[in-house]
C-alpha cells in the first residue's frame, strides 16, 4: 500500500509537469498565517474532544474531503473531463458504502497521492526537508512524552474515521469490516495503523523531486520504503507492543534518499 501511494503520487506529478495543457499549481510559502491556521484548527480539536458528537463529525467530514480532493487530483491526470469527475464521485460513493478495510485504505491511497503529489509540485525539496525534520520531533513529543497524539489516534478511531492506513496481520483481514478492524487496531490486536502523514511525508518530497529527475523521485521512494521497514522491525521488536512515532525511520530515510539523488 506504501508503495502503490508513492508511485500513483509520483505519476500524478509526473503527468501535471508533463501535460500539454499548461497547470497552474501555486508556489506555498508558509508564514505566520499558516501557524494561525494550524494553531486554530489544533485549539478547536482539543477543546471540543470532550463533546464526542462533533468530534466524530468533523473527523468524519475532513476524511470524505480528503478523499475527494486527492480522488479528484488523481483523476485529473488520468482521464479527460467530465469523466474525472463522475469516477471521482463514484469512488467516494463506495468510499462511504462499502465499509471495509479494503476499500477504506484505497480511498487514502487516492487521497494521500492526489494531495501529496499537488503539495509537493508546490514545494521546494529543502522547505519539504524542513518539515520532516519538524514533524519528526513533533511526532516523538506527541507520543512519548505529551501522548496527545495516542489520544487523538483513539478519537479518530472511536470516530470511525482512520486518517491513515489500516493494515491486518493476515490478507483476509482486508475484508474485514472497518469498525471491527478499528476496535481490535486499538485493544493491540490484529490491525495496525499507519497515519496518513507518515505516508503523506515521503509522497511530497518525492513529488517535489519530480520536477527536477523523475529518477530522483524513485530514489527518494525506494529509501523511504526502507524507513518503512525499519519502522516495522522496531515496532514487532518491542517487548510491549505500544504505539510508536513511526515518522523519525521514514523521514530519515527519505532525506538521506533525496541526498543520494542529488548525486545521481
């Protein structure tokens, strides 16, 4: 699943740079704006986790959004209109109807490469660098030292909204239903969880990397599928299985893989 995002989101920005009709994707400058943003939207889910009803909602909402949104950029640069639209309508459709874990992890395969491969046409590969570094901190005092992020991960659990990848121990459990995959993910049972920014970070940088060497953007993929690997050993190598900050592995690996590109 890992893989098939980063190459879906690689060919997203491939085709956006390469297609005949000019697309204008503009250049994202983060400033003290965007801290407000991020800062309101952090307030508003801290202060209404206590009333269950709009939290599930608004988790619910942001995750049919997300799907749309990178559905449709997917499509945009595989099909011609109208018919991007309409598939992207249907998927979203057996998104929301068939409630399985199959069909739940294609929706944010879709969603996860259609927006990655746009923000990262729309980012330089060092600003890219900048934010693993970031967020891979961040990630570590989220779950080690603060656990907000454990407790965020169980309301959207509870919510049955999964920002990320459910993964079953055995195939079969790919046609599970979601909220069952849900319930055992957070009692350690069969299902693991893998967030959408852990996956969504490495889609970026690579796509970043496309406008420069599509060769590169593999080379960023293939190193970032090894910090994958290394965040599964250490995570089934724990003497209590507990959730872990799986970003630090990947991101660490993807930069040295964007490094490794710069001298091919």
């Amino acid at each position: 699943m890992f893989v098939t995002t980063l190459v879906v989101g690689i060919f997203s920005a491939y085709r956006n740079i390469t297609s005949s009709v000019p697309i204008i994707i503009p250049e994202i400058r983060f400033g003290w704006g965007d801290a407000v943003v991020v800062a309101v939207l952090a307030l508003f889910f801290i202060f209404f986790s206590r009333y269950q009803k709009i939290v599930r909602f608004s988790f619910k909402l942001f995750l049919v959004l997300i799907v749309f949104s990178g559905t449709s950029a997917i499509m945009s640069t595989a099909v011609s209109p109208p018919w991007d639209i309409w598939i992207t309508i249907f998927i979203v459709a057996v998104f929301l109807s068939v409630k399985n874990v199959l069909t739940h992890n294609v929706g944010i395969i879709l969603a996860v490469a259609g927006i990655g491969s746009l923000l990262g046409l729309a980012i330089y590969p060092a600003t890219v660098i900048v934010i693993m570094i970031i967020l891979s901190f961040y990630d570590i005092i989220a779950v080690y030292v603060t656990k907000h992020m454990v407790k965020m991960a169980k309301a959207m659990m509870e919510s049955g909204a999964i920002f990320g990848f459910i993964i079953p121990s055995q195939v079969s459990g790919f046609f599970s239903h979601k909220q069952e995959a849900q319930i055992q993910a957070a009692a350690g049972g069969q299902f693991m969880i893998l967030g959408s920014g852990d996956i969504g970070l490495p889609v970026i940088l690579a796509s970043s990397v496309v406008r420069y060497s599509l060769g590169g953007a593999v080379v960023v993929a293939v190193f970032s599928l090894a910090g994958l690997f290394i965040t599964h050993l250490i995570f089934v190598n724990q003497k209590e299985r507990k959730p872990m900050a799986a970003l630090p592995p990947i991101a660490t690996m993807s930069i040295i893989g964007y490094l490794v590109s710069l001298l091919t």
